[in-house]
C-alpha cells in the first residue's frame, strides 16, 4: 500500500514511532510520552490527545474502541501504512536541530532587570538541572534492573540517555560557572573588573576545536 504524503507535524511521527511498540490509548501514551519523548521532544506532550486522531484520518493509525468494566476507551493501533510511513519518515534528513530555552531568554536579556534577579535564575536552573539528572538517573536504575518496558530497545535508550545525561551535566557546569562569574559583578549592566575578552577568547577557541 503506498502512503499518502507526509504528515506534518513531526509530532505525528513521533507518535507513530511510539504505536509501532504496541498500541496504546491516550492515558498510555501520555504516561509513555512523559517517560521518554518529553526529553527530547516536548511537543508530543501538547498534542499527544489530538495527534491519534488525526493520524486515523490521514489512514496510519486505527482506533479501536473497548471497556474497562462500565468504562469505555479507545486503543489506537498503527496500519500497515503507518508502518510504511514512519519507515520512510526514517530515511529523511532531519529538520535543523532548534532550542527553546527560557532560562537562557532570561540570562539573554538580563540588563533589563537586576544583578539579584539574575542569579536567582541561574541558581533556579542549577536546581531544576540537578533534578533532571537524579531522574536519570532513577530511569537508568530501572532499565538496568529489569530492562523495562522494552528490553528490546535497550541500547537506543542507551544511546538517548547518554545525549540527555549529557545535554544536563553541560548545563550544570556552564549555570555553576556563570554563577560564579557574577559574584564579581557590580550589576546585570556592569560586570566590573571582569574580563569579557578573555571569556570570548576562550569561546572562539572552544567553538574552533
């Protein structure tokens, strides 16, 4: 069966990716989507009660409705042409890597506020980071104990608990290092003696390496 054009958003690829383990119902998904894809992509969470459906219309997923007792849900399952579908999604290029980081939006435009209110949000993301990497770790205990839920898919999660564990660590040594850096400063507009040069120097060579 040919598939029909690619569904936008990715979203719904992902979703798909997620129906190719086993079929799920949204309160399944939901749980999943915050076990795994909020990670790394957190769009799955804001869409994920509408995404099946639209995945039904466009013919890649089917809903199959049953009971639990007096009560009635429904349990989406992928098609032969999902499967196709995300297949072919696979041999694509990926779209160009974005960030949405408040944190940083915050740190960006600093001046505006005060020296206190800046290194109260550096200290808020080294708390949140540092919260995200006990999470981590607690999941990786997990797989290693009993290889969760998909014991098959194991070295993935490897390869994806690695990226995250990282993207985290990198964050904490850059909050912890940026904190430090403002103890010296007079204000978020002067940053006294502190040698700005220096600081892009090494950011030059770094970005070089």
């Amino acid at each position: 069966m040919t598939t029909r054009e690619p569904a936008r958003p990715v979203t719904g690829y992902a979703v798909l990716g997620l129906l190719s383990l086993r079929p799920w119902t949204t309160y399944e998904l939901a749980q999943q989507v915050r076990r795994s894809l909020h990670w790394f992509w957190t769009r799955a969470e804001r869409r994920i009660y509408e995404e099946p459906k639209r995945l039904v219309d466009h013919g890649w997923v089917e809903a199959r409705e049953g009971w639990t007792g007096k009560r009635r849900h429904t349990t989406y399952a992928i098609t032969d042409a999902g499967r196709e579908a995300l297949a072919t999604w696979l041999g694509t290029p990926a779209q160009v890597r974005t960030v949405e980081d408040e944190s940083m939006l915050r740190v960006f435009f600093a001046d505006a506020g005060t020296l206190e209110q800046l290194r109260a949000r550096l200290d808020e993301l080294a708390e949140v980071t540092r919260s995200r990497l006990e999470e981590l770790a607690t999941m990786t205990e997990e797989l290693l104990a009993d290889g969760g839920s998909f014991p098959d898919r194991l070295h993935l999660q490897a390869l994806a608990l690695r990226r995250q564990v990282d993207q985290e660590t990198d964050t904490l040594a850059w909050v912890t290092w940026a904190r430090r850096q403002t103890d010296a400063w007079v204000s978020a507009t002067d940053p006294g003696g502190w040698d700005t040069g220096r600081v892009l120097r090494e950011v030059l060579a770094d970005a070089r390496a």
